[in-house]
C-alpha cells in the first residue's frame, strides 16, 4: 500500500479509536501526540525536505496560538475566523524570517541560531506587551459549541486534529511528488549543485519556510483552543522548538509518516516514563535528550527510513538466492 | 535624571558583566573556531558547572574560586569524553547530525538536573558575596572584580597554551588546515577533543565565577548561552580578541538597555543585535570571512 491510499488507511485506523474507547485520559494523549505531529510536520517541510534545521518553530506555533487568542478575545472575532487568522500570521512570520536568513544567505548552524533567536525576541515580547496579557497570558472564555471551535466531548477534539494531522500528510504528500517538492531536496542535497542547474534555492527554501511556518501555526491555534489559555513560555517557550524537531528525526526527516511515528513514539516514550517512576519533571524531556542523540547516532534515517533500509535489505536477500540458483543453472 | 554619572556606573557594571559573558563565549568561539560547530550543550554544561561549584563548597567546603582549580580539570575531561565519544562519533563529521547532537546532549544535561535536583533555586553564602569596593563615586562589587581580572588571567593562560605549546600548535594546525595537519601525523580525533575539553573548563572557570554572586539552577546556563552566541557571532565566530571585546560590548549594551528601556526589554537589544549581525555582517567584528 502506498501513497494516498496509506494515508487514508492511517487516518482511517485513527479515525476508528472512538468506537472503541471512551476514556478521556487516552484522548487527551492521542490529542497532545497528534498535536506534536501536526507542529513536527510543520518542521519536517523545511527541515526534512529542505535540509535547513530550524530551531525556533516555537514562533510559528506562539503567533498560531496568541494569534487565534487575540483575535477573539480582544476583537471579537468568531473563533473559526480566527484559526485561519492564526494560520495566516503564522505563515506571514515565517515568510519574515525566512525571507530575511535566507536573502542573507544563512546556513546549517546560522540559520538554527537565528531562528532560535527570533522564537527567544518574541517570547520576551510577549511576556512584556499588553496585548498578549503580559506575564499573565490569556484565557479563552469558555463556550462549549462548535460555531465557537469547542466541544463537549474529548471525542470531537481529537477527530478534529486528526483531520488536521490528515490534511498535513497530504500536504507532505503532495509536495514529495511535485516539481517544488523535487526542487527542495535538489536543494538539501546540494544548494550550489542545485542553483548551478537553475533552482532558485532562495525562493524554493522560502516557499517550503512558509508553508511550514503555516503547518506549525495549526498546531499552536489548535492549541490555544484545547487548553484555551496562552502565555509566553507555553507558545514561544523551547519545549515547542525541540519536540518539532525532535518528533520528524526521530521518526524520519524527510518522511511522509516520520513525524507522526515520532511523535506516537516519543509520546509513549515520555508517559511510559511517568507511569514507571511517577511524574518527576524532567525526566520526559531527559529521555528525549538522550533518544536525540541515539537516532543520530544508530539511525540517522530515523524509523521510517530505517524499517524502509531494513525492507529493502531483506527484499535484496530474498531475490539473491534466487539468482544464484538461475545462474548455477545456466551453468 | 540621565546623568553622566549614572551612566559611566551603568558603562562600569556592564563590562563587569560582560567580561563573565566573554568568558563563556570564550569557550563556545574556541570550540567553534576548530570544530566549526556550534556547541548548543554550552548553556547545559555551564549549569552543571554551577551546580558542581555550588556542591564543592556545601559538601567539601571548597572556597568558589579554589574550586575552580578542581573543576577546570574535572570539566576538561568531560568535555574531551563528550567530544571523542559522544558527538564525534555520533554525528560523524556531518555538520547538522553535529548540531543535532549537541541540542540532544543540552536537552539530557539540563534535564537531568532539574531531574536529580529539581528546579529550586540556590545560593552559596559567602563572606565576602556582598563586600564592595568604594571608588569614591561608586560601590563594586568585589567578587565581580575579581572575575573580571580573573577572566583576563583566563584568556592570557589560553593564549599561552595556544601560542607556546604543541598541543596549541596542534589545534591551531587543524583549525586552519585539518586535511593537512592530518597527513602531517596530527591525531585530529584528539585534537577535537582537546579544545571541546578547554573549551568546556572555561565553563567551568565561568561556573565558579558566577557562583559567589549568581544562582543556580538547572536553566541557570540558559540565560548565559544565548548571551555567549550572541557575543561569539558579534566578535566573530572563532576569533578569541573578537569573544573578549563582543562579551565587554554585550555587557555595557544589557546594562545601558536594562537601564534605559526596563530589564525585559534590555534583553530583547541584545537579541536584535544578534540577529542584525547575523542577517548583515555574520563574520562579526574580527571573524575571518564566512
């Protein structure tokens, strides 16, 4: 099975979870996992498929979700409207940024530092301006129905996200086999190799940072409206920048599925952890840490690509024997 | 209300701060003027740092500044042991799996302190944490002084080891030219390893610095390393005078922006910098070109 056809296989299992469960507990973690996949699907267009590691996705996701806030909260606006409002910021964030590192011709180790340095100028600025409640962050007023983008049942939430998750694979999907999609891993392979034979890597890697800056500002609208509160350290903070990225490598940068399978498997991971030794904080992101630097080290394709590896080795082994046999035949 | 006054203590305060920040940037320049890598564990490494420093003197009752003959060479060795056993072999020469490694390794550290000693803040008390020095028209702080001169004591030793030593022949060699310096017989594995290690004893030099007059606790580093980037990518990445001077500028920038614009707002100058040297002149002030 393959391309569309697994995907819609993939959200269809997913979609079926609720005819089975019931429990809130497990919800709330489907919703977080697929909300960390939908944020490391956001990471994996330009650091995937664009080889340009970004370590600030923290503002995509912070104007996603401050975004959607303000604009209800403050302006009135429905919530809907606001979602695409937060869409729309997100993108328009990564396009500034984007635009300015690569115009300037920033690269690998740069080009992490100085988005890393734009999520940082924008957290302490919503830690300070008035508009973003300052320290206090903002609270969404509660309203439990669907025209305001809330709902009663955990259930609904999550068929939601999914739908969002489902629509970022698609998108995923659709960018590995266009012409665009082409011209980005031409230029992750090899920039100069690639310009020399006429990709604009500038405009390419600027299309990819919007896109994904767009993708990571779902998560971070989605966000505001499953807790409904927003503050600085939550929407600009780091853990945001490090599990986008975390949940792609992880589970295959450059992958169609890798961010999904990374974020179920650091997710069990982290609860797994909790359940064994009780809630410590830490030790979650410790566990990370250290699953960061294994996957680099053992399995630089991450799962996705590493089961791929395995596959086709076993594929090749299966068809040798056989052409022994021809040749000794022949023979 | 803006007098001159005030601002020549607020100019005087900030290069005490910052020959702190060109201490830590030292280290990172260090390690990336070799490696070329940016050591994203800096930050992590300088709060176990802390804590090691704080532990010296509550457990073994360790002054700060003895200590730091103890952890130098202590954190000398882990940092040769992470460079020529973790992210060496780890990232393979490939500068994003290098990248990669380093957040993983600054993520683990950090977190395995706030796992193992919780995110409470500490303080060592000491006898002389609050003495100051009376200039006449201005009251220092002593222990800042003495880890500005202290700092400078810092970059001459390392000086010397580079310019009077093989092993700084050795690192130099590689920084300039590593295929070459590899078929000259140099072991570069070890090479890489001896600067990630003297770069990360300048950490732990920073550490016990700090610690007379600064908390700790396991994000403590945090608010240095964004400070050290900024000071290494202002000086010039790789430039040891350019880490010096960049940590003296940021220092007087914080302060004066801390003092003119309130102290959240002071931190943002420093990010804008950052970011405006990086998009306009990321060679820096003295870095050779990019």
């Amino acid at each position: 099975m393959k391309g569309p056809l697994l995907i819609a296989a993939v959200v269809a299992a997913f979609a079926a979870v609720p005819l089975f469960v019931h429990s809130n507990v497990v919800f709330n973690f489907l919703v977080v996992t697929l909300l960390i996949a939908l944020a490391g699907q956001g990471w994996n267009i330009i650091g995937g498929y664009g080889g340009q590691y970004s370590f600030g996705h923290a503002a995509f996701f912070g104007t996603g979700a401050y975004v959607t806030a303000i604009l209800q909260m403050r302006y009135g606006v429905n919530a809907w409207i606001g979602f695409v409002g937060g869409i729309a910021a997100g993108a328009a964030v990564g396009a500034i940024i984007g635009g300015l590192a690569f115009r300037a011709g920033l690269r690998s180790s740069y080009f992490a530092l100085v988005t890393l340095a734009f999520a940082e100028v924008l957290r302490i600025l919503a830690s300070v301006a008035p508009i973003t409640g300052a320290g206090v962050g903002i609270l969404i007023k509660l309203d439990l129905r669907p025209q305001s983008f809330q709902f009663q049942s955990r259930a609904v939430f999550y068929l939601v996200i999914l739908a969002l998750v489902a629509a970022s694979l698609a998108i995923a999907q659709t960018l590995e086999r266009s012409r665009f999609g082409a011209w980005l891993i031409a230029v992750r392979e090899n920039e100069d190799a690639a310009m020399a034979l006429g990709v604009d890597a500038t405009a390419v890697k600027l299309g990819a940072m919007v896109i994904s800056a767009a993708v990571t500002a779902a998560a971070g609208c989605f966000y505001a409206q499953y807790f409904l509160f927003v503050d600085a350290g939550i929407a600009y903070g780091p853990w945001i920048s490090i599990e986008a990225l975390l949940t792609p490598i992880i589970g295959g940068a450059g992958t169609v599925f890798g961010p999904l399978v990374g974020a179920l498997a650091v997710k069990a991971l982290g609860e797994g952890a909790k359940l064994w030794t009780g809630d410590v904080p830490g030790l979650d992101l410790m566990i990370y840490g250290a699953l960061l630097v294994i996957v680099v080290a053992f399995a630089p394709a991450g799962l996705v690509g590493t089961l791929a590896n395995v596959r086709e080795r076993a594929a090749r082994r299966l068809r040798a024997p056989r052409k022994g046999r021809a040749e000794a035949a022949r023979g | 209300m803006l007098s001159p006054l005030i601002l020549g203590i607020a100019v005087l305060n900030g290069l005490l701060t910052g020959a702190v920040y060109a201490l830590v940037a030292l280290g990172l320049t260090l390690i990336y003027g070799v490696l070329h890598i940016i050591n994203f564990a800096h930050g992590a490494l300088l709060s176990a740092a802390l804590f090691a420093a704080f532990f010296a003197h509550q457990k073994l009752g360790l002054d700060p500044y003895a200590a730091a003959l103890l952890l130098a060479p202590a954190f000398f060795a882990v940092g040769y042991a992470l460079q020529r056993f973790i992210i060496g072999p780890a990232a393979r020469g490939d500068e994003r799996n290098m990248l990669l490694v380093t957040l993983g390794l600054a993520v683990l550290i950090e977190n395995a302190l706030l796992y193992a000693f919780r995110a409470d803040t500490r303080t060592v008390d000491l006898p002389y944490s609050f003495k100051t020095l009376d200039l006449g028209f201005v009251f220092l702080a002593v222990p800042r002084l003495i880890s500005f001169a202290a700092v400078f004591a810092v970059a001459l030793a390392l000086w010397a080891i580079m310019a009077l030593t093989d092993t700084g022949k050795a690192i130099r060699a590689v920084a300039r030219e590593k295929l070459g310096a590899e078929l000259a017989g140099i072991d570069v594995a070890h090479v890489y390893a001896m600067t990630f290690g003297l770069g990360t004893a300048c950490v732990a030099i920073a550490a016990c610095l700090l610690v007379p007059t600064y908390y700790v606790n396991p994000g403590a580093g945090n608010a240095f390393v964004l400070i050290a980037f900024t000071v290494v990518v202002l000086g010039g990445m790789g430039s040891v005078p350019g880490a010096l001077i960049g940590g003296l500028i940021i220092g007087v920038v914080e302060s004066l922006g801390g003092f003119l614009l309130g102290e959240s707002l002071g931190q943002v100058s420093i990010f804008l910098i950052f970011i405006v040297v990086l998009l306009l002149r990321p060679r820096g002030l003295f870095g050779a070109s990019a």
